[in-house]
C-alpha cells in the first residue's frame, strides 16, 4: 500500500496577502458602515439657539459622521468618526444614556457618548 506524501511550503507572505486583500478591505469596511449607522442613528441633534439666527446647527454633528477604509503598511484599516469641529463634538443630550452598565456619575449627565455608544454596540452584536 502505498502513502501519497507531500511536502508543507510555507508561505511567508500569506497574512499580507490576506490584510492587503480585497476581502478584508470589503469586511473591515463593513464593520466601519455599521458603526457609523449607529453613530447616526443615536447621535444628538442641537436645536437651542446660536449666537448667529441664521446659524443652522440642527444635524450638524449627524451629517459629519463618516465611515472610511484606507490602506496602510501593514494592510487595510477602517474606522468611523465624526468631521464636525471641536465644539460639535462635546457631547451633550437631554440626560444619561439608558445602558445596562452602571457608571461612575449620578444624576444628570451632559454626555450622550454618540462614537463610543456606536463602538459598543458593534463590540456586543
């Protein structure tokens, strides 16, 4: 009885072929989307007034949410985020956030946490 062998050859460049692929970029890319949907869907919306009328800010910080892959050395990265300017992205609401995790503050609470509240959910789905 005869045995087939055959003879393992590495390939040293494998896992850069698979970070650089066009798989990976498609399935980091979606990852990215998904938090940014979130993003959108919980981020706050201003609408007390301005030091300007006919300054518009309601959605502003909404519409500033992006979801982006590029690559890098080492292979694809994607992340979301938000483009809007410094003082759009303090993060205020109406309260503290519903969550399930008990937080260090207690009563009112400015920060309605939009990116990191996306992240979390992508981390537990």
């Amino acid at each position: 009885m005869a045995r087939a062998s055959f003879r393992f050859v590495p390939n040293p460049r494998m896992f850069d072929e698979l970070a650089r692929s066009s798989q990976m970029r498609d399935a980091l890319k979606d990852a990215a989307d998904r938090g940014a949907d979130v993003a959108r869907a919980i981020a706050p919306s201003y609408t007390g007034p301005t030091y300007d009328p006919a300054v518009e800010r309601h959605g502003e910080y909404r519409n500033s949410i992006y979801s982006a892959a590029t690559m890098q050395p080492n292979g694809w990265r994607a992340e979301f985020g938000a483009t809007a300017a410094w003082w759009g992205q303090v993060e205020f609401g109406s309260g503290r956030p519903a969550t399930s995790r008990d937080r260090p503050q207690s009563g009112w609470s400015p920060k309605t946490r939009t990116l990191g509240r996306a992240l979390d959910a992508l981390r537990s789905a």
